[in-house]
C-alpha cells in the first residue's frame, strides 16, 4: 500500500533540499549582508538572494504587464505573482517565492504519485532525490517557474495515466500557460488515451477532445499578446533578444560542444558550459540508454515526454551560448532521474551521485549568489 507514502516522499525530499539549498544560502550570503538584524538577514538569504535573473521580468510583468522584449515568458507565473500581491500585500518578491515554493511541495508530492503508480517505492524515493539533489535544484527555489511546470506536467501525465483525460487535459493547458514546452505533453496524452485502449480505434469517446486542452494555453496567451501587443507571435519574435532561431538538433549540438574550444572561456565562464554541455550529453545518454535495457526502460508517455522537451531546446539555441539555460530545464524532465535511478542500484553509488550532486549544487548556488548567471 502507497497510502500516504507519497506525502511522506513529498516531505522528505523537500526537507532535504531546503537543508541544502537554504543551507548554503546562508553561509554564502555572510559575506554579503549584515548577520545583524537576523530577521533582515535571513529575509536576504532565503528570499532576496533567490531573486535574480528570470524573476525580474517575471516581477516586472506582474507589475507593469508585457512588453515586446517580455513575451518571451509566458504568463502563469506573473498572474499569480501580481494576484497575491494584491491579495495579501506581501512584495512581489515575496510572492514569487512563495509561490514558487508552495508548488514545489506539491510538485514532488504529484510526482511521487506518478512514480509510485509502477515504480518500487525506493526507486521512487530515490528518483526524487536525485532530482532535488540535482546541482540547478537550487532554481526551485527561486521565483522562476520550475516549480509550477513540474506540479502541472507531473499532474497531467499522472491524470492520463489513471484515466482522467480532462483533467489531464486542464494540467495541461495550465503547462502550456507556463511554458511553450507544455504541448510536449500532447503525445504523452495521446500514448496513454491509446494504451488503454489497445492501441485502436474502437471504444474513443469524447473525452480523446481534451488533448485539445493542452495547446489551448498557447492559444490563450496568443489571444493576450494580440490584445495587448497586436503581435500572436510576439513569444516567438521576443526571442530574438537571446538570439535564438531554429537550428537543427545535431548542428546545436555539434557547436554548443566546440564552443568549449573555439571561444575564449576562462574560469567560471569556461566551468559553467562545461558542465551544461555534460547535462546535456547526459540527458541524451540516458534517453538513449533506456531503450535497449529493460532495466533501465520506463513508461512510453513518460519517455515521449522526457524526449520531446529534451530536443526543443536544440531547435533553438541562443547564438551566443548554444546550450543557454538547459542544465535548468532538465530539471522538470522527471523521467531522467527515474532512468538514473533505476541505473543506480547499489547504495554505494547512490549516495556517492547524491554527494556529487550536492557539491556541484553548492558550487553553482555560490556563483549564483554572487550575481552571476549560471543557467
């Protein structure tokens, strides 16, 4: 019986990341803001020191609505951002952390759900804190959208393979609010609408319309754009800004791994590709290797996803860095760290990956913390 374990699962995992990641913000943030006041400090630590990059423009859209060069993101996020600041009068800051950590609880608890529909539950254990582990984790954290997008997925994918298409379908749609990546989710729905059914024609109903669900969170946020902007396609156009346009996925690859080489990267420029180059060929590794193994072979929807999302980043790089903030979506791709899981079966190596882990998180959160991007 998993009665209850997946809460338990929940609040272990998210424990033992706070431990680290708050943990280690402390300790880097000492050296940056006065321990004294300690209530003024720990509010730098905990809340302020997880407040850069992406969240600004999240925050800014909640405060000041889109602009050209803001489409880019989607508009989940800042809706709620905006809503309970207005609500509850905390700052904007506040809100997206808050936000940002309440999903992450329920993330991993709908997570667990998932994992423990076919998985033994030390697997699924494991499975979740590799994942919380993992050295970006830290950006659950933080007021970006990690956390809703894997509470959303991870939702969906759990409510298709129970057989409840619409709200699998309402997951989705929030996903595809979240992040172009949701419609990643309309295969998955449609491996398992199918599997049930045998793989054939006979016995669809109407409940095969709320894979229609899924894009129409993109559809919703072209309306808005177009309202507010008179531009459908400015999430698209916005993207010009990081230099991104499409590229075939061998090309990506091939030049995000030579820039390692050809570009002038010292310290911790040269550190930080390096080792977004490694996640990357190790995402690719794993997808690859759960197929001939049985042992390491997963659920097709969960395979379908982990791959599509795997590869739409390589269709459009950032020219200036090819392989530009993907050791951060892995982070949402669950489906790897149950194949890494799975791979690990021996104790030893187990924790010698969660210790690997834990230094790379803590080395990247150090930079972070020192203002520089890492993801």
């Amino acid at each position: 019986m998993n009665r209850g374990r997946e809460w338990a699962y929940a609040a272990g995992s998210f424990v033992l990341h706070k431990i680290v990641v708050w943990g280690g913000s402390i300790w880097f943030s000492m050296d940056k803001h006065p321990v004294v006041p300690l209530t003024s400090f720990l509010q730098y630590a905990l809340i302020q020191n997880f407040s850069r990059w992406d969240t600004q423009w999240y925050i800014g859209i909640a405060a000041h609505g889109y602009r050209p060069t803001s489409a880019a993101f989607f508009p989940l996020f800042p809706f709620f951002i905006r809503y309970v600041h207005q609500w509850t009068g905390f700052t904007y800051v506040e809100s997206a952390w808050g936000i940002a950590n309440v999903f992450f609880f329920f993330a991993l608890y709908i997570t667990a759900k998932l994992f423990l529909l076919d998985q033994p539950p030390q697997t699924a254990w494991r499975a979740l804190v590799l994942m919380v582990f993992f050295p970006t984790a830290f950006f659950f954290a933080s007021g970006y959208t990690e956390p809703l997008f894997l509470f959303f997925t991870a939702g969906s994918l759990y409510y298709a393979r129970t057989g409840r298409f619409w709200t699998a379908g309402f997951f989705g749609l929030f996903a595809s609010l979240t992040r172009n990546t949701g419609l990643a989710l309309v295969l998955p729905f449609l491996y398992e609408y199918f599997r049930r059914r045998g793989f054939r024609w006979q016995g669809v109903g109407p409940d095969l319309a709320a894979v229609a669900l899924i894009p129409a969170g993109l559809e919703i946020y072209m309306g808005l754009l177009n309202a507010k902007l008179g531009d459908p396609l400015a999430f698209v156009h916005a993207q010009q800004k990081w230099k991104r346009a499409f590229m075939w996925p061998w090309d990506t690859l091939r030049l995000g791994t030579l820039e390692l080489w050809v570009k002038p990267l010292h310290g911790w420029s040269w550190i930080i590709r390096a080792f977004t180059v490694g996640v990357v060929w190790a995402q690719l590794a794993l997808l690859a290797l759960a197929l001939p193994f049985r042992r390491l072979r997963i659920h097709g929807s969960y395979y379908l996803f982990a791959l599509v999302s795997a590869v739409v980043p390589l269709l459009s790089p950032a020219r200036d860095w090819y392989f530009l903030s993907i050791s951060r979506f892995v982070l949402v791709l669950f489906p790897l760290f149950l194949i890494a899981a799975r791979m690990l079966k021996s104790r030893v190596l187990f924790y010698a990956a969660c210790a690997a882990e834990v230094a790379g998180m803590l080395m990247i959160l150090q930079n972070f913390s020192k203002g520089y991007f890492v993801a």
